[in-house]
C-alpha cells in the first residue's frame, strides 16, 4: 500500500516515459488485436496473402501514431523543462529495466508457446476454436497474428513493470 507521500512524490521522467509507453501501447493495440482476430474468423485459408497484407496495413499506422504519441510526449517533457532524458541511466534505472526486459521474456515465451500449444490440439482433432476453424488456425497469417500479440504483450509487460518499478522506487 502507498503512502500519501508516495502518491504525490514526483514522478521522474522514466517513470513519465514508462507510463506513456504503456497507456499508448494499450489504447492503441487492443482494439487493433480485437479487430484482427475477429477479422481472422471470417477468413477463408486460401486468402492467407490478403490476409497479411491486411494486418500489415492496419498495424503500420498503429506503429506510427504510437511513435508520433511518444514523441508528444516527450516533447511536452524537455517543453516544460524536465531535461532528465539527458542524464545517464543510474544503477536504480539499470535494474528497473533489467527487470522489465526479463518479464518480457517471459510474457512472449508465455504467450507464443501457451497460444502455439493451445491451438494445436484443437487443430489436430479438428474442432473449431474461438470462432476458428481448425485450418484457419495455423495459417500464415493467424501465425504471423500470434508473434504479433506475443511482441505488443512483451512489451507492454515491460513498460508495466518499468512504470511499477520507477514508482516502487527499486
């Protein structure tokens, strides 16, 4: 549990940059997975091409309006004068990152393998599932939409726990 003075502790501008990260890589990339697995559904197994070029063409601008959002941010930081990007990350801000990068590890190993091993049996015995069909479940494109997921969840895991960790102040 926080206290009052952790609360209202200034936030420091990796913890800022860590927040940003994280609220723009969930505001912009749920609904894209939302959308892109349930656009996955209504796709026939010989379209797997216009399929990739489908989630190519909706992730490009969802990776550009993330940069642009940071970059805002960021901006909106050195304009109000917090110039810490400048200074050299310190053993805390090491470890912090550290931390994160090894949940996100984690998270992908997770998710690609529990999603891959997951799918598997269902597409061998034939049964749909979430809506798929068995043969639309391993194809290039739900393939291709899984290291998507397990990527964009790798990374918000680490910006989380970077934010949580500049907060906890370890």
């Amino acid at each position: 549990m926080m206290t009052l003075r952790e609360e209202t502790a200034p936030r420091s501008y990796r913890e800022k940059l860590a927040w940003i990260n994280l609220t723009t890589t969930l505001v912009l990339y749920v609904p894209f997975f939302v959308f892109a697995w349930r656009g996955l559904a209504a796709l026939k197994p010989d379209e797997a091409l216009e399929g990739i070029i489908a989630l190519h063409t909706l992730l490009l601008p969802m990776v550009i309006l993330q940069g642009l959002l940071v970059g805002l941010g960021q901006a909106a930081f050195w304009l109000t004068g917090q110039r810490a990007a400048q200074e050299p990350a310190d053993e805390r801000d090491r470890v912090i990152d550290a931390r994160a990068t090894r949940a996100a590890y984690v998270s992908v190993v997770v998710v690609a393998g529990v999603g891959f091993y997951t799918l598997l049996p269902f597409v061998l015995s034939g049964q749909p599932l979430l809506g798929l069909p068995s043969n639309v479940m391993f194809s290039p494109t739900a393939l291709l939409l899984l290291g998507f997921t397990a990527f964009v969840t790798a990374e918000t895991v680490r910006f989380g726990v970077q934010a949580h960790g500049h907060r906890r102040g370890f």
